[in-house]
C-alpha cells in the first residue's frame, strides 16, 4: 500500500471525499520519504469518512494490484474470506462476535494480558535503581521483521555480527525486494508459503536477545487492548520454559487452566469455534523435549496423536498437535526460535516464516536516546559506538545495544573516567560491564572472587551443554545458595524467571554467560591444564566455544584485566603466561592449514584470538611474516575484515591475499582499506563490493606505497560509475600488471573511460580481463585506440561479450598497427560471423607478437575457412588457436585441423 499513498489520496480527492488540504497533509509525508506515516493517515483519513470513501479506495487498489507486490495476493486473501471487499473492515469484527456468557470472560483474560504486558523490566545495574519499570508502548522500538527467513544452519555465534547482513537486506527491503511483515500481518496469507484449510502456523526466527519475547509482549499487549487480531477471540501465550517445569502427562484444558486458571468449566465453549483461538509458544529452543516434524509415528502411535483437547499427553505431543493443525484444526499458532533449533520445524505445517532483523538504520540511534535520558549522554555514546566498527556492528540486537549503553555510559557522564580509555574490544567492553556492577555493589559483596569463581563454572557448565536456563538445584550444585538471589549483585548476572511453578535463572545475554565462563579461568587458584581445556574447545566445529575463547584470549590483556583487578584481585599471572602460549601456538599452527573450510574457519578464529589480546608483540611474533593468506569461499562479517585488517597490518608484505567469494562487500572493503596496499596479489572475485567499494580500492591503488600487482574484481556487481575512480588510479600506479574486471556490467561507457587510462604511456597494465560486461561495437574503437598505443598490455580477454563483425573490425585496425604489442586474445562467444574473417586474416599476416587466439563458441562457417587457413598460415607468431564450437561442416573442420604442426609448436583446436 506505501507503494501507491498518493495515488490513492489523489484518487480520493478528486471524488470530492478528501479536502485538498487532507491531500496535501498526505503528500507532504510521502514526498518526505515517511510512507509508513502517510499510510496510516490516509488510512485514517478513510476510516472516518464511511464507505463511500472505502469503496474508492478499493477500487485504487485494483487498479493498482499489478504494479504493487503482494496487493494481488492480499485481494484475493479478502475474496477468499468470502466478504465484500468494500467492507473488508467490518470482517474482523464480524468474526469476533462472542455469546454473551464468553464476553465478560474474553474482557476478564485482556485484561489480565494487558496487566502482564504493559511494563517493561530493564535492569540498570545500579544499586539504588536496580530494576526500571517503564509502560511498554514508550520503550518499545520497532523491530524490522521480514518475510523470508536467512540461512538456517549458521553457528549461533556467526550471528554476533551481522550489522552488514542488517544493512544489506534494509537496502534490499528499499528497493523493494525484499519485504517487510508486521507482526500484525503474520497470519495474512499474502505471506503464506503454503496454504493450509486446517489453520496457520507462523514461525519467528532471531538471534538471541534480538527481541522475540519482547515482540510476543507487545504482540499480546496490542491484541489485549485491541489494537490488532479482532477476529482472534481469545490469545494464550506460552513460554517453552516455563513447560519444561510440568513433568507429567496433561492435557490441553488443564494445561490452560495451570496458566490461566480462571477460564474454569467453559473452555468447552472455546473449543466450538477453533478459528478465533491464536496460541503462541515462546523459545523452542529453551524446550527440553524435542519433536521430529518428519517422524510420522506421531501420526500413527496411538500415545503420540492428540487431537482432542481432553485427551491425556505429553506437552510436546499437544504442541506438535497444534502446530500440526491435528488438534483443534482451523487454530493458529505463532512459535519463536533462535535459528539454530529451527530445524526441528523444517517439516512442520508452517505457513508464514519470519526472521527479526532487529535494528536497522536510525532504529539503533533511538534506542541509545531512548536509554538515556541525558540526550548529550546519549548522542557522545552512540557516536563513540558508530566510530567503532567493531562496536557499531553489534548494535543491530537490542541486547547488544543494553550492554553498551551500560557498560559506556559511564564514559560519558563521570568526569574522572573521560581521560581513560574507552572500550574498542568486545572483551574490553564485557569488562568494563562486570566492572561498574562491582562498583555498584562493592559494599555488599564480601568475597566477589569466589562468588564470580563458582558462577563462573556453572556458566563454563552451561556453554559447554549449550545450556542456558539454570534451576535452583544448578545453583545448589556450585554452592550458589538460591537465597542470595533474593537480593545482592548477584542478581545483576543472572535473571530471575518466576512466572512459573519452580523458579529459574538465566543471564541477561548468551554472551555474558560466556564471559564469566572465560573470567573463571583466570580466578581459580589452579591453572591445572588450561592448555588442554583451551584445545579442547578449540576443536569443538558447532561454533559453541567460539565467543568464550575470544574471551579468554582478550582477558590475557592488561586493559581488559585491569579494571577487573581493582574488586576481584590479581588475575593468576601462570594463567595469562598459559593463554598467551596457547594462542600463539595455535595462530602458527593454523597458518599452515588453511585448505578446507574448517581450517580457514579457525585460522579466523585465531585472529580473532589476537585481536582481542591487543598484544603487539604476540602478533607481530606469529603474523609478522606471514606471505599467504586465504580465506576464499568463507563468508566474512565486517568484523572479520576489521580483525583481518588489524592482522594484515602488523605484517610487512603479503604476497597473495585471497577472499575470493568471502561476500565481504562494500563495508568489508571500507574495513580493510587501509592495508590493501600491503597486498602483491589481491583476489577478491565474488564479493558483491560495488561500485563504491571500487572507490575505496582506488584509494589503496593510488597509495604511492602500493604493491598490488594482481588485482581480481570478477563477479562484483561493477558499472561503468565506478570506471573513472579505476581509470584515475590506473593513471598513477606503478604497480598493478593484472586486473580482472570481467563478468560485471561495465558496458561500453565503463570500458571507453578505462581505455583512457590504457593510452597513459605510464599505465604497466599487461593483462585485462573484460569477459562477460554487455560490450558492443560501441567500445571497439577506443579499445582498439588503447591497444594501438599501450606498450605493456600482452592479454585482452573480450570473451562473452557482443562486439560482433563491426567491433572486431574496428579492434583489427589495432592488430595491423606494429605498435600492438598484444599476445593472447580472446574473442570467444561474441556473435561473430564469417563477415569478420577476412578483416582478421589481413590485419594478422603482419603481426608478429600475437601468441594464442580464441574464437570459439561464434558462429563461423566453411565459408570462412580459407580466411582462417589464410590467419593461421600467416600469422607467423601464432602459437594456439581455438575454433570450437562455431557451424563448420566436417569438411571444414578437417581442412582446420589439418594445420595442426604445420609450424613447429602450433596448436590448432577445432
């Protein structure tokens, strides 16, 4: 609908419904990009002009359905409903008329709901305001939402920076190819990726502390004070922890009545009309029980199937029934997860799936203006974070976003902090969020070191069973006794959840589980083998340990320890001795496996290793001569690059650095900018770096301590905007010999400007890939300029392109000129025709330095094989010639062939 606002408004004004002043409130909002908001006044505007003004806009939107995505779909949804679409805005209430004897019950459960829902906890770690309440609807930022869900079998802990990913796809959600769902729009079956008669199940996926079970709040909070779902009658939600607390076999009347007991005998009336019931189930992950959508015994095994509301089941048959649509067919049922147990729901009967980008664009800046109530505060905060890449990629999860705003805030408001340095790393970062809860309850806590000692094994505990919701019996087990809970700073690491039967606990973040796990190593009063529990978790491939290393490698830092020591005592001096040796072990001995994925993998690792320890001298001890590096076919998140770069300057030279298909784009680039010039050869083919990041290239090409030589940009997505940013930097280095620009979209405008930079007497380029860029006739001229007066270039690749028999005429002029100093040439799949065989043949028979030609895949006949005999016979220099795949007759071919060795050397394929 954003897509057409004016339009529509346009419409509605010209049938004399709106005032040309209503129009011009509407326009103003679309003219200033706010189409969200001119949508929700137009719709507004609408509403309260009764049915006539409905009826106009309907018929807008017909008119409209092809050229807008979706509004097709979303049409004949409202056909499907069977209702007169002029009135589709009474459907919801028709749907959502109740007996009188379920009114005061329906009015009885939103209220609760709304009760429930309405504040928002936020923990501030300071003593005297521990905990702040705030109304649900002033904190709440929108979450960007999408319709599609990403690559589910990434290791929970790739997705710690995915900031680019976010901005990629908001672009991509710009220009309209890829779309945006909200929360009320789940159910719609616009969206639907099957179609089901029984019922919809939706699936949201996000990382975690990303805002699901804040978005499940604000979604019953909406549907409770009937801001969306009107033909939902009745909405129960469920959190997958809290069901893991009912360990006996139930059914789903009394599983109700455990959560919402006061819905007492009449659920049987709820049960009449399944399709006003909507049930949300909360963290499959955190479920102790597992369900295989594949595994059809539940269909068949009399004690799995549950389709009676009344009958006796495990919990995890009940949901597998519901979701399965088996149990009260025609329900819907909206389910969270964390990526990585989204799987488990691959086979299901989901019809929507979802994925919580979380923050995008200017979303991050309000949640720090949001979080502070100092704006200056905020504003210096926010612009330390954006200034630091590292820092600003992990702003996209509200989580992340909580723990900066915690652990920098201070910064920025105690005047006797300012001069110290502010946190870069991430360790640094969780160090300073540990340091101010200390600081905070220093008075209370008599000996923190054993406290955060025996925290810290359970944690270890935790991450290595990837378990991250802990009971009383948990703490019990690590002599955590449940009653220092009540109150203390303990309480600042770890989480109270009673809302059921038995209480639970977890902290705040995944990430700061695994922190306190890595600061254990340096609080136990023994080493013992370090080394090998480093090692062990090292070789664990599911990504588990991946974050607690970085940790463990970061703590061995002096500026991550320090503020540490000041409440927990000094860090055991044999332990930071160990973790240094073992991180330096590990760096040389992953830099010579680096030939699968997995080495590759680690290898990263381990840089992440370095970088967190911010010890110059360890790294410039493991990397300093390091000449290869390859991470090809690995994708790389913008900390990656910032590590990489990190890494890559503190070496000397690097003579080949390959990220070929690392998908690094633009702001990969942007990140290792400042190094590239350190690169002899730079493969970087398949990365989606633009235009722009071209840009960025040539400032490292124009560096007067450059080094590239080889430079690979196949497969990047380039036009011809980026070819005077490349011509300018051709035009002054001294350095590059190779470049490979092919299988982009420079076009013939991209290859006239870079032909400029080829007739520069000082350009050394020797060989130039320009296969597959959509080139013409057009450019054929200024290539063949270029070729008449370079001196240096010996290999033109022109294959897959259109030159056609004019283009290769114009380039022949070349050919003939003695100047040429061409040797290999490929004019392979160029829509050529014997009209062009001729030109070659005379323009070759005094050529003397061209050594390989390929002109295969066009479409030469017998016709021209005299002209080609002629080519081969006289073209003296000629070493190899490939003619396959053209229209010769058999005859023809033979006649070709029959050149093969008529020259000592010469190589004539047909």
């Amino acid at each position: 609908m954003e897509g057409g606002v004016d339009g529509i408004s346009f419409s509605l004004t010209y049938e004399r419904i709106f005032t040309g002043q209503e129009h011009g409130k509407v326009t103003e909002l679309v003219d200033k990009g706010n189409r969200a908001d001119s949508s929700k006044l137009l719709l507004s505007l609408v509403m309260g002009k009764g049915s006539r003004a409905r009826r106009v806009m309907w018929e807008s939107f017909v008119r409209m359905r092809h050229g807008v995505p979706k509004l097709d779909k979303i049409l004949k949804e409202i056909q499907e409903l069977g209702a007169d679409s002029f009135d589709y805005m009474d459907i919801a209430r028709g749907l959502s008329e109740l007996s009188s004897n379920l009114k005061d019950l329906q009015q009885k459960h939103k209220e609760t709901l709304r009760v429930q829902t309405e504040t928002l906890r936020v923990n501030t770690i300071l003593i005297k305001e521990k905990v702040k309440i705030f109304q649900l609807v002033d904190r709440y930022i929108e979450l960007t939402v999408i319709s599609n869900v990403r690559d589910r079998t990434l290791v929970e802990h790739e997705l710690l920076a995915r900031g680019r990913d976010h901005e990629e796809w908001r672009k991509k959600h710009l220009r309209r190819e890829l779309e945006k769902i909200r929360t009320d729009q789940l159910f719609q079956s616009s969206f639907s990726q099957r179609k089901s008669k029984s019922g919809n199940s939706a699936a949201v996926s996000g990382v975690p502390g990303i805002g699901k079970t804040t978005m499940v709040q604000k979604i019953v909070y909406d549907w409770a004070t009937g801001k969306i779902y009107p033909h939902f009658q009745f909405v129960f939600s469920f959190k997958f922890r809290d069901l893991n607390t009912i360990n006996c076999r139930i059914n789903l009347r009394n599983l109700i009545l455990f959560f919402y007991p006061y819905f007492g005998n009449i659920l049987g009336e709820l049960w009449k009309n399944p399709e006003g019931l909507l049930f949300i189930f909360d963290g499959l992950d955190e479920f102790k029980d597992t369900f295989d959508f594949a595994d059809n015994r539940r269909n068949t095994e009399p004690q799995s199937m549950c389709t009676d509301p009344e009958c006796w089941c495990e919990v995890s048959d009940i949901v597998y029934s519901l979701i399965q649509h088996k149990l009260l067919p025609g329900c819907s049922v909206l389910v969270t997860s964390r990526p990585t147990a989204l799987h488990l729901l691959e086979k299901a009967e989901i019809s929507v799936w979802a994925e919580i980008l979380g923050f995008v664009g200017d979303e991050r800046k309000e949640y720090f203006n949001k979080f502070f109530e100092d704006q200056t505060v905020a504003a210096a905060v926010f612009k330390h974070v954006k200034e630091n890449e590292i820092l600003y990629t992990m702003c996209y999860n509200p989580s992340y976003c909580w723990i900066l705003a915690l652990s920098l805030g201070p910064f920025f408001t105690q005047r006797d902090r300012k001069q110290q340095q502010v946190p870069k790393t991430i360790t640094q970062l969780y160090s300073y969020y540990i340091y101010n809860i200390l600081k905070n309850h220093s008075r209370e806590i008599e000996n923190p070191r054993d406290v955060l000692l025996k925290l810290g094994e359970m944690a270890y505990t935790g991450v290595s069973k990837k378990k991250i919701v802990f009971g009383n019996a948990d703490l019990i087990e690590y002599n955590l006794q449940p009653s220092q809970f009540l109150s203390g700073f303990l309480m600042e690491l770890l989480e109270r959840d009673d809302s059921a039967q038995s209480v639970v606990y977890t902290f705040p973040h995944l990430t700061i589980q695994e922190f306190v796990s890595a600061l254990t190593q340096f609080l136990t009063p023994d080493p013992g083998e370090i080394g090998k529990l480093l090692s062990e978790a090292h070789s664990e491939e599911d990504g588990r340990f991946e974050i607690f290393l970085r940790f463990v490698a970061g703590l061995s830092s002096p500026q991550s320890a320090r503020p540490l020591e000041k409440f927990l005592g000094p860090f055991l001096h044999q332990t930071t001795c160990r973790v240094i040796d073992w991180v330096k072990e590990k760096v040389e001995g992953q830099l010579g496996d680096t030939q699968t994925e997995t080495g590759k993998r680690k290898l990263l690792n381990t840089f992440h290793y370095l970088f967190e320890s911010q010890n110059k001298a360890l790294a410039e001890n493991t990397v300093g001569s390091v000449k290869t590096l390859s991470f090809s076919g690995l994708r790389l998140t913008p900390i990656d690059c910032a590590v990489l770069s990190h890494v890559i300057g503190l070496c000397d030279t690097i003579k080949h650095l390959d990220l070929e298909e690392c998908y690094i784009q633009c702001e990969g680039i942007q990140r290792l900018g400042p190094v590239l010039h350190k690169c002899q050869e730079l493969s970087l083919g398949a990365n989606e770096v633009g235009d722009s990041g071209v840009k960025l290239l040539s400032a490292a090409l124009r560096n007067p301590e450059c080094k590239i030589q080889k430079l690979h940009l196949n497969r990047n997505h380039l036009t011809d905007s980026c070819a005077e940013d490349l011509a300018s930097a051709l035009s002054t280095n001294r350095s590059l010999i190779d470049l490979n620009l092919s299988d982009n979209k420079l076009g013939d405008s991209g290859v006239k400007r870079l032909s400029v930079a080829l007739r520069n007497p000082d350009c050394k380029i020797q060989t130039l890939g320009l296969w597959g860029n959509a080139l013409t006739d057009s450019c054929a001229e200024d290539l063949a300029s270029a070729l008449s007066t370079n001196r240096s270039l010996i290999d033109l690749n022109l294959g897959n392109n259109k030159l056609g028999d004019s283009g290769v005429k114009r380039l022949s002029v070349a050919l003939r000129n003695p100047d040429c100093k061409i040797q290999t040439l490929r004019l392979y799949r160029n829509a050529l025709t014997d009209s062009c065989a001729e030109d070659l043949a005379s323009a070759l028979r005094t050529n003397q330095t061209l050594r390989f030609l390929n002109l295969g895949l066009n479409s030469f006949t017998d016709q021209s094989v005299p002209a080609l005999r002629r080519l081969i016979l006289t073209c003296r220099s000629l070493k190899w010639i490939w003619l396959g795949g053209n229209r010769f007759s058999p005859n023809g071919e033979r006649q070709l062939e029959s050149l093969q060795g008529v020259r000592s050397g010469l190589t004539v394929k047909v």
